[in-house]
C-alpha cells in the first residue's frame, strides 16, 4: 500500500513542478498582483465615473492577460512564438470591448468607446506586466490614468464618448 502513495505522491509533486524554487514563485506572485492591481487602478477610475467594466472586470483582464503570456514564456516558449499569444489576447479583448460598446438610435450617441479602449489598454498592462516588464506597465497605467481624468475636462463634447 505504501508503494501506491509514494506513485500518488510522485505523480502530485510532477503535476505542481512548474514552480520549481521560492525566486520562480515569487516573480510570478509579484508579476500577477501587479497586473491586478494596476487593473484594479484602471478600474476603479472607471467605477468612479459610473461607467459598468469597474474595478472587478479591469483587474480580472489584466491578470488574465497577464496569466496568457506568463505561462507559455515560463513554459520556455520562444519569444517569437509568444507573439500569436499577444495576438490572441488583443484579438479576444477586442471582442469583449466591442461587448460594451452601444449606438443609441434616438439621439445617434455612440456609447462604451472609452471603456472598450480602457479595457484593451488594460489587457496590455497586464500582457507587460506578465512578461516581466512591471515598469512598462506602471508607466501605461500612469498615462491611462492621466488621459482618462484630463481627457473629460479638456476633450470636446461630441457625444460620442463614454
């Protein structure tokens, strides 16, 4: 019986491996809470102003996308490669964006742009910050930051925003 559970055990220890040392785990715990919290950042400016993607749908984008890149590149997919990842995680935020955005026929407004571009913005955060590339990703939460709260009191009002 013992020669079963030590099989079991073996077959446990294999399938939890890609976590080989306290360094690995802790680069990827700090690259996954970043890519949470700068959503959480995004989302929570959004959230502010009323708009419906909040704080739960950005930081759930930018660890997800963070988690699409972060388990091929440590998997020791070549970065080359990486690249159709990338693609397919531009080409799905895309639709989740094109979810939000509405065209109100009575008064021809076009509603949920800036938050479909929030949200592909926030895929993008969390892309660099799965990647290892935290400052990138600080530095484009920090300008998202600053467009979506200068970019109401000085953009123009066509109605065409959100």
């Amino acid at each position: 019986m013992g020669a079963v559970w030590g099989e079991v055990w073996r077959g446990v220890q294999a399938d939890f491996s890609d976590l080989p040392g306290v360094a690995e785990v802790t680069q990827i715990v700090i690259r996954l809470l970043l890519a949470a919290l700068l959503g959480g950042l995004l989302g929570f400016q959004r959230e502010r102003v009323g708009k419906a993607a909040g704080l739960r749908t950005h930081m759930l984008v930018a660890l997800g996308s963070a988690f699409f890149v972060l388990i091929p590149f440590q998997a020791g997919m070549p970065l080359a490669d990486l690249s159709r990842v990338l693609q397919g995680v531009i080409t799905g935020i895309g639709f989740l964006g094109a979810g939000t955005i509405l065209k109100r026929e009575a008064d021809e407004r076009i509603q949920g742009l800036t938050t479909a571009a929030g949200l592909w913005l926030t895929a993008a955060v969390g892309c660099a910050a799965g990647m290892g590339r935290e400052a990138s990703a600080i530095l484009g939460t920090v300008l998202a930051l600053i467009i979506l709260s200068l970019g109401r009191r000085i953009g123009p009002k066509t109605g065409t925003e959100d």
